[in-house]
C-alpha cells in the first residue's frame, strides 16, 4: 500500500489534478479519490464547452465533475471563464455575422465591443451563479500575455476588440455574482519567463489599482525535464506574494523532452531519463514545501501517464510527465516526491 499523496502534503498545500468526466469510474476514480483533493475539468468547463451557442448552456459534463467531486469530499477548480483558445467563435460576431475584428468603422467597432463585453458579462454570470457553492477558486481569464504581441498582450480577438476591458469585466462580474467567497484567478503559462512574468506583474498591478479583484495568479507549470529552474519558477511566485496575492501551480506536467525535441522515445523510456524526472520532481516539491506560505494548491494536469495532452503535442508520440505511470503504478517520481530523502 503506496502513501497518498493528499495526506503526504495535507500539513501543506491541497493536491490536484485535471480531469475528464470520462475519469471518474474504475481504476483512475480510485487513483484520484486516494491522492488529490482537488479536481479541475481539463476541457468540459471552457467557454465552448459551456456555452457552445449562444444562450445554449450545457452543464451536463460539468455537472458530472462537480458531483463527484462531492461524493468524495473533493474540491473543484474551475477552468476557465475565459480563453482565447475553446471559446465559440459566435461570441466574437457582429450582429450580421460578420467577424467583429474586421470592423473599420469607428462607431460600429465601439457598439461591437459593447456587445462582446456584454457577452461575456452574461456567460461568466450565469455561470458563478450557478456554482458559487461548488466551486473552491476560478480562473477567470487565461494566458492573456504574450510578450511577442503588442503591447506584451496576446493579440487574441478579446484583446483586439476590447483592449484589456474584457480582463477587468470579466472578474468585475464574477465577483458581483459570486460575492466576497470566490477566489478568482489569473492563470498563465511561462510565468517563470522574466518579460512574461514581469508583464503579467503590471497588467496585474495596474488592474489591482483600479480595484479589478484578482485574489491571486495560476501558474500553469508546464515544464520539462530539463528547465526552467526550480529557482525561476519559485521567483515568480514571490513577486506575486509581495503584491499580497495567493499563487496557485495550476496544471503542473513534465514533459521528458526539451521543448524544442521532436523525437518519439516510444515505450521504453529509459531508466536515467525516469531518474532524471524523479530527481527534479523531488527539487520542485522541496521547493513548493519550503514556500507553503505562498502557495495555494498544486494542481498536476492530469494524474497518470496514460492521459496527458503531451501525448498530442507538439508531435503524436509518447510522453510521460506525472508521477504515476500508464498502468497507473507509482514512478520513480512518485517516491520522489513523498520521500524526499529516500533512495527512490
Ligand atoms: O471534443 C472533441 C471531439 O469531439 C473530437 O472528436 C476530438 C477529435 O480530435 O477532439 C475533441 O476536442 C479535443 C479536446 O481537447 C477535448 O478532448 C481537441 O481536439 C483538443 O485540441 C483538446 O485539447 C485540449 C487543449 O487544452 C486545447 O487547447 C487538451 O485536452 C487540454 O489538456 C489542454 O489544456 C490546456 C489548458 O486548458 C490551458 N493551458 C494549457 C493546457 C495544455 O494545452
């Protein structure tokens, strides 16, 4: 009998992990029921998901999620209110179908961002509306920098049609319908990235100091095995902290390859390459124990090697970034992790 990763952290942080509803029978639902106390929906709470017409709300999949969850005295993440990725592309059309961002017209650009922000208004309210009991935080917007883009904003359609008003409504209106109880979120990717980490900062300062409620930032922590530092993804969380914000590791996978590797390794992973893994996870987690004070929750965006999106990306081959491996056994990461100073 293997210790459970909840219980080995409970004097810490809460352990999560990104789940389809599909996941919640046989051998993966024991799996989670023993090691995380936290669930997040890996696709079945995006905006699309959702609200894949307008006015057509589908909570069927979410629902699922959120039940078990209760059923097993697990709390929900909700991921995410908004995204530029997953998101019905009718949100982002004018009246007459056509495509809000090839506006020309002055006047009838500012009617479409009037119309877009009063959209999102509504999908975010009726949705915190109807889980504001069941949901323990919420990422509200996702990876909305892009150092590469203008302005160090990604240059998604929100941005282009609404400039940063859409940030600002959206957690506006998930904190008038959620009240004073919703932790809400801004969640990103590469936060250890110095240009991003210190664009995000001041988006989020400058945001703070128009009394936008932001409670803290998701740092997504895809990672490989190879970088970035554990000390450059700890960095970023203290600059957070110091604004008085809660950090919370969001969707925490490593890949086995750099990130510009395009090769398959196929199935038989080599034991150094495991090994490697597990020596980094064990710096990771030291690092998160000794900095509990600023971190929330550290969510995996998956649980076991037989489910993960890097299988998919960026090339079909196969990958395996989490602790427990296809057969859902403990990996050399594992021991790694819940016994740090052992011979694992
Ligand atoms: O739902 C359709 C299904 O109807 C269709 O038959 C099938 C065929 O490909 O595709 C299904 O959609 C897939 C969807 O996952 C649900 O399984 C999409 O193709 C696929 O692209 C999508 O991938 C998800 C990805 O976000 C989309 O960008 C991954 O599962 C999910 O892990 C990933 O999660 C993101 C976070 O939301 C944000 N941060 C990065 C993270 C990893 O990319």
């Amino acid at each position: 009998e293997i210790p459970s990763l909840a219980e080995t952290f409970a004097g810490y942080f809460p352990i999560g992990a990104a789940i389809e509803p599909s996941q919640t029978e046989g051998l993966k639902a024991e799996l989670l029921k023993k090691h995380v106390n936290w669930l997040v929906a890996e696709n079945v709470m995006k905006p699309e998901a959702i609200q894949p017409m307008e006015g057509s709300f589908n909570w069927t999949n979410a629902d699922r999620l959120v039940a078990f969850a209760k059923e097993n005295g697990m709390e929900v993440r909700f991921h995410t209110l908004v995204w530029h990725s997953q998101v019905g592309a009718w949100f982002f059309k004018d009246a007459e179908g056509k495509p809000m961002v090839d506006e020309t017209d002055e006047a009838k650009r500012e009617a479409n961002k009037k119309l877009l922000l009063k959209r999102l208004d509504t999908h975010v309210r009726t949705i915190v509306e109807r889980y504001k009991n069941d949901i323990h935080s919420w990422d509200v917007v996702n990876e909305v920098i892009e150092p590469a883009d203008p302005d160090g904003m990604r240059a998604s359609e929100w941005y282009k049609i609404t400039g940063t008003d859409f940030i600002e409504t959206a957690f506006r209106a998930a904190r008038e319908a959620g009240g004073p109880e919703v932790k809400l979120y801004i969640n990103d990717y590469g936060t250890d990235n110095p240009a991003k980490r210190d664009r995000l900062y001041e988006l989020v300062k400058e945001m703070l100091d128009k009394g936008v409620p932001i409670d803290g930032v998701g740092h997504q922590t895809h990672i490989d095995v190879y970088g970035p530092t554990v000390d450059s993804i700890v960095g970023s969380m203290e600059k957070f902290a110091e604004l008085g914000l809660d950090n919370l590791v969001t969707e925490l996978d490593m890949s086995l390859y750099a990130w510009n590797d395009r090769r398959d390794l196929g199935n038989d992973i080599p034991d150094d390459l495991l090994q490697k893994q597990a020596d980094r996870y064990r710096e990771l987690f030291e690092a998160f124990r000794a900095n509990k004070d600023m971190i929330g929750g550290v969510v995996f965006w998956g649980i076991a090697d037989d489910h993960t999106w890097l299988n998919s990306f960026p090339v079909t081959r196969t990958n395996a970034p989490f602790l427990f491996d296809k057969q859902l056994h403990a990996k050399p990461a594992f021991w790694a992790v819940v016994d740090p100073a052992g011979q694992a």
